[in-house]
C-alpha cells in the first residue's frame, strides 16, 4: 500500500473516481458551477471571532453625530463591507440593541450604546484620564502642565503637573485665576463663542500662546479639551517662566502638544478633529 504525507492531495490513481453528472435524459455531461460572485476568504483569520466584532465595530463607528440614520448602501460605503456581510452582522447588532433598523431600511444606533455611553459617563474619572497624559505633556515639554475649567467669571485649576524645574510657574489644583487673560482663559472664553476677532483666531488656529498677559514674566500654551457632544471640558495649558516658553519652544512642542490634547477629548468621547487639524494645518 502507497503511503502519503499528511495534507497531502490524493493522486489520481489513490482518488476515488466519480462519474460525471448528465444532464438527465439528455446524456449530457454537466459542468458544475463556479459562483463568481461571493470572493473566497483571504485567509483563516477572517472567520475568527476577532474579525466580526471589527466588522461590528465598524459599523457602529460608521454613523456620524448629523446623521439621520444610514441606508444598507451609505454603511456599505463607509465601512467597505459586502452588503450579504452588513445584513448578518446589522441582524445580531439589532438583537442586541445596538442598531435599530425603521421601516423605510435606514439604520441607526440603538439604545444599547445610549446606556453603554451613560454607563461610561458615570464612572468617568477626568483625573483618571488627563493625569497620564498631563505627566506625558510635562516629561515631553519639560514644563508644568495644568487643566483649567470654567467658573462664571474665573477659571479654576483642576488638575496639575509641576515643571521637574526649581524655577517654574506655581499654581496648585484649586487656584482660581482671571478668565480673560493667559492662554488658559482665552481659550476658555474663545471655545465658549466668545465674540471677537481676537477668539475667532484662537478658534480657527485651534490653541492659543500668550506671553506676559497675566504675569509678566510668565507665558502660557492652551488647547481646548472637548467631550460627549462636543461640549467643552476644559483647557490643556503649558505654562512656565517667558524666558525657556518662547516662540523657539511653541515651535518644537506645539505638534506634541496638540496631540496630546486630541488624545485628552478623545477619551472623553470628543471630536478630535479640530485638534488634529490645527496639527495639519502647522
């Protein structure tokens, strides 16, 4: 007896042979169909558990804040699925609530994600989140980095990262300082609709750098850090003596810093887009 190796195709002698299909009554030979249309599989992991939940994911991040809800064709469109692919995985997507589907075939998220999204909310922590990337910020820059928030008339420092320099800008979490000057203010203010050509500037611009406004000696870099909605945090601020803060270190921080403020919105369930824009645009 002939021994293979294991995997090993079956010669055409070991193969069992198979009479051909006729066409019944026509003693025809027939030639089995190939369907064209559904593409072979590109390799094994494409079945795994871990590819459909990315092809769900994807779904779920193809819907847009201004949309009202998205046809098969549009979240075929954006997420490159096959639409036989959308249709299985928008069936269990629905099961779950995560997606709901009206009647005239348009999709929308479902009220699954509202109260994964609420769920999310309540635990958020902003300390949690901003202190890894402040320290990040501070080792990066090499100067303190704090986060203001609005209170009426003044901003508050919430949080803070000290400068590893004996000479540096001193303000402790809970100091309270003016809101219309320092870059932290006018970003503030700017990012809130204030009014002005000066705000309207910082808001295209993306960050704003100030230098002697509110201490003579001191100069400060803000970026605005956004939430849920769009809705404004706060302010990412660098801030330290005008004598190492000038323009020479804006230029060699800014790209990293901006980043950093991106990665800050993003985790808070904001639109990065306008951060990282402003890192485009530079």
């Amino acid at each position: 007896m002939k021994s293979s190796q294991p995997g090993a195709r079956p010669t055409s002698s070991d193969a069992p042979r198979r009479a051909p299909a006729k066409n019944r009554g026509t003693g025809r030979h027939l030639t089995p169909a190939t369907p064209d249309a559904v593409p072979a599989p590109a390799n094994a992991a494409d079945s795994s558990g871990v590819a459909v939940l990315d092809r769900a994911c994807a779904i779920l991040q193809a819907f847009q804040p201004d949309d009202d809800g998205l046809t098969l064709a549009e979240l075929a469109a954006r997420t490159t699925l096959y639409k036989s692919t959308l249709l299985r995985l928008a069936d269990s997507l629905i099961h779950h609530r995560l997606l709901v589907r009206f009647e005239d075939g348009r999709y929308r998220i479902g009220p699954a994600c509202f109260a994964l999204g609420a769920l999310y909310q309540r635990s958020l922590k902003l300390g949690d989140i901003l202190l890894p990337l402040m320290r990040e910020l501070a080792e990066l820059s090499g100067e303190s980095a704090a986060f203001y928030v609005r209170d009426r008339d003044m901003r508050v420092c919430l949080h803070r990262v000290d400068s590893r320099h004996a000479v540096r800008f001193h303000v402790r979490e809970g100091d309270v300082l003016p809101l219309g000057s320092g870059s932290g203010g006018l970003t503030l203010l700017a990012f809130a609709g204030e009014s002005g050509e000066r705000y309207a500037r910082i808001r295209t611009a993306g960050y704003c750098v100030s230098v002697g406004e509110r201490d003579r000696d001191t100069a400060g870099i803000s970026a605005p850090v956004f939430g849920v909605g769009q809705a404004l945090r706060g302010v990412l601020t660098l801030a330290g003596p005008s004598s190492r803060v000038d323009q020479a270190f804006a230029d060699r921080v800014l790209d990293g810093f901006l980043s950093i403020a991106a990665r800050s919105s993003e985790a808070l369930g904001g639109d990065a887009a306008p951060l990282r824009d402003a890192i485009g645009r530079r």
